[in-house]
C-alpha cells in the first residue's frame, strides 16, 4: 500500500512520470485513471481513490457511468466526475468510425504495405493480430538489410504479450523487385517461428512485397 501522499512514492513510480517515460500501455487501470484524476483527496492519495473506484464500479463498467453514478463516491466530487465521463465519451466519439482491419491472406499485407513496399530500404514488420484475425496494432520492428540481430525475437514479441495478440503476421520489403527469400530470410522466419510456439503466439505468415508482387511463406508451404 503507497503512503497517503503522491510525493511519497518513487517519483520513476508515479502514473504521470511513468506514462511519459514508459507509454500508456505500461500503467494498470488504477494508474491511467489515477492520472485523470490528477488529485486524490484527504488521506487517501490519487492512486488509492483510483484503485477505490475500480472495486466500486468494475473497470468494465467505467466507460458506462455518468455523472450522477459518480459525483456522490467519496473523493470525487463534480469535478472529478465530469473528468471521467469527458474522457470516456471523447473515446467513444473517436472509436465510432474507426475500421477494424482484417487480414485473411498474403494480399491484404501486400496491400496494406503500400507505403514500404518500393522503398529504397528494408522495412520489417510485424502486423499484432487478435484471435479473429484483426489487427491490435501495426509496427516498424528495423529499418535496413534484415539481419539475424538486427530482427530479434524479443523485439517481435515483446510487444505480442503487451497487447495480448494471439498471432502475428511478419512482412517485409524487398527494394531489388525480386520477392523470392533469401537465406537470412528463411533463418529469420524459422527462428521467429520457433520463438512464437514457446510462447504460444503463432506466426501466422511471413509475406515479403515488392512493388507489383508477394511472395508469402504459408502458400509456398514454408510455414
């Protein structure tokens, strides 16, 4: 249990410091809402009124409260209150349009990688991919000649178990125009391949691009 103030805590341990040198991904529940909050109140620092509200409510249910389910819990008040049904409302307006993307074959990469497909450097990377296939998120893991150090298996699936993906799909450019693999290609694939299955993430497919054309290691029976 922290001590009833913020400033007693390790300041590489407060919400606020962490976000900014970590990310958002890093924090807990407690702690994102902890800084929305900004405060906590009289005896109670602002990562144990978050923590409070969380066994309240249930963090699955934050998203849907309003004014009136918070204005009356103990260390809020109006203000505080108005700032989580603001963000969470925000969120939604943002979310409404956006399109979850799904890639069901080797051409949904090629066509998504438009923008690195006839670069004039190797671009790897790593599409997250949730149990239906659809993308977590999408990330440039290296820039320049693939090399067995250069795409490690830590910076391909670390990011895997920080968003709960359930498979990735890998993909890069070729700039020669050539998308037949190379021999560090097919080491790298086996050995992110062997990586995946220790820890349960599948690689679903490794598809390298060019400007007119793929070649994808599933059709080709290399995965």
């Amino acid at each position: 249990m922290y001590k009833n103030k913020i400033h007693d805590i390790p300041k590489s341990l407060r919400p606020r410091e962490k976000l900014i040198k970590e990310g958002p991904d890093k924090l807990s529940n407690s702690e994102l809402l902890a800084v929305i909050l900004r405060t906590g109140k009289k005896g109670e620092n602002v990562i144990e009124l978050a923590n409070k509200i969380l066994k309240k409510f249930g963090a699955e249910n934050l998203p849907d409260l309003t004014y009136e389910d918070l204005k009356n819990f103990k260390g809020l008040g109006p203000a505080k209150a108005c700032q989580i049904v603001a963000c969470f409302e925000l969120g939604r307006r943002l979310l409404k349009d956006k399109k979850v993307k799904i890639y069901l074959n080797p051409e949904d990469i090629w066509k998504e990688l438009k923008d690195v497909r006839d670069n004039k450097k190797e671009h790897f990377v790593v599409f997250y991919l949730n149990t239906r296939k659809q993308e977590i998120k999408r990330e440039i893991i290296s820039v320049g000649t693939l090399t067995a150090s250069l795409v490690h298996p830590r910076e391909v699936f670390e990011p895997a178990i920080r968003n709960f993906a359930a498979s990735v799909i890998i993909a890069h450019n070729h700039p020669s125009g050539n998308p037949e693999p190379s021999r560090e290609d097919i080491e790298i694939t086996n050995r992110l391949i062997e990586a995946g299955r220790i820890l349960g993430i599948e690689v679903e497919d490794h598809v390298i691009v060019t400007k007119n054309e793929y070649f994808s290691f599933k059709e080709k029976g290399l995965i």
